[in-house]
C-alpha cells in the first residue's frame, strides 16, 4: 500500500494542491506521526481524497480543542485495507507540559496496546503491520539531548509486538550522515520527518 507519511515540519510545497497531485497522487492513505498543524494535515488529505491516520506529538495540544478529520491510533488498533496499525503518541517527559511521559508511562501503556495487539492480531498467526510512534526508541534514531531522546520502552514494544515497520518522527533528519532507517529485531524502523512516501508491504 502507498502511504505518505508526514511529521514535524510543514513543506511549503505540499501547501499547493498541484504538487500534491502531482507527486503523491498514488497515495491511499496519509499518517503523521505527530506535531502538524491541523489545517495542513486536513488540507493534504482533502486535495488527496485519502483517510488519515495519526498520533499527537509533544505540540499538538491545540488538538485537545480541536483535531484532524482521522483516526487517532493512539493505544488503538485500525485496520484499513488489509492492513492494521496501531499507535503510541509523545515523546519523554522533559518539561511539564503535556503528551510527555517517562519510560515508566511509556512502558505501560506498550504493554495495554501489546495486549490488544497479541489478542487481536497475534494469536491468530498473524503480525501487526505498521506501528505509529512520535518518538524514537532509545538507541535508535535519537539524540543525546534531553528532549529528544527515545524510550527505552519503544523497544520493548517492538520485541513484543513484531510489527513489520515502526515509524516516527520528532527527530529532524538534516544530517544526511545520520541513519534514518534501521532494522532492530525483524521490524524495519524509519525516522519519516519531515515526509516519505512509501510503498508498505504486509502479510
């Protein structure tokens, strides 16, 4: 499935309804992972005639009063067109402002998803095909400042749950030197900031 996936930071070519068109028309689906204006998110999905699916990251807490026309994957699974995503939204708690959490919060809320996911998708032989994060796991894809380190605990989901992809956001991909797509277990990892339109495989 052709998916554009999107986060973090708005391209001034994609608020254009021609270059949409133009360079994304295959897509059947749009997912952010998180920290993107409403309008845009609405805009992208409105010239694409797609559905939308997303997770908040750490600034988008103007999405208490308001929120994108999708599905919010956070703690949930969705499925679309064969395929099944599920989501983990924020980054690790730096400040006091909220969609933060420490690792301890991180962790349980991978084990309440890895039981919806195991009950749902696993026992019956089957894997989980995308997972949706804001963040990094820690290790992977992160820096070493203190705001955009990862979560331990993201690997840990991982381990459980064997999604074929995870993709996040919240780290800034300017350095071409710096990996942005890494196998950790059998789950093909990508850092998709600001924009990548790919072509996902599932079972």
């Amino acid at each position: 499935m052709k998916i554009l996936t999107i986060s973090d930071n708005v391209i001034a070519s994609m608020e254009y309804g021609e270059n949409l068109l133009r360079n994304y028309s295959g897509a059947e689906a749009v997912i952010s992972c998180g920290d993107m204006p409403i309008p845009y998110l609405d805009y992208i999905c409105s010239v694409l005639n797609v559905p939308m699916f997303y997770v908040r990251g750490n600034h988008d807490t103007r999405y208490d009063n308001d929120h994108p026309g999708g599905d919010n994957l956070h703690k949930r699974i969705v499925r679309f067109r064969g395929f099944t995503f599920a989501g983990l939204e924020g980054c690790i708690r730096y400040n006091k402002d909220p969609i933060q959490y420490t690792d301890r919060q991180m962790q349980w809320m991978v084990l309440e998803l890895w039981f919806k996911v195991w009950f749902s998708i696993t026992r019956r032989g089957k894997r989980l095909d995308i997972l949706v994060t804001h963040s990094p796991m820690q290790g992977v894809h992160d820096l070493p400042d203190y705001a955009h380190r990862g979560f331990k605990s993201l690997r840990l989901a991982v381990r459980l749950m064997r999604p074929r992809y995870m993709i996040h956001g919240h780290v800034d991909t300017q350095d071409s030197r710096r990996a942005t797509r890494t196998t950790v277990y059998e789950t093909d990892v990508i850092n998709i900031n600001p924009v990548k339109f790919m072509d996902f495989e599932n079972g």
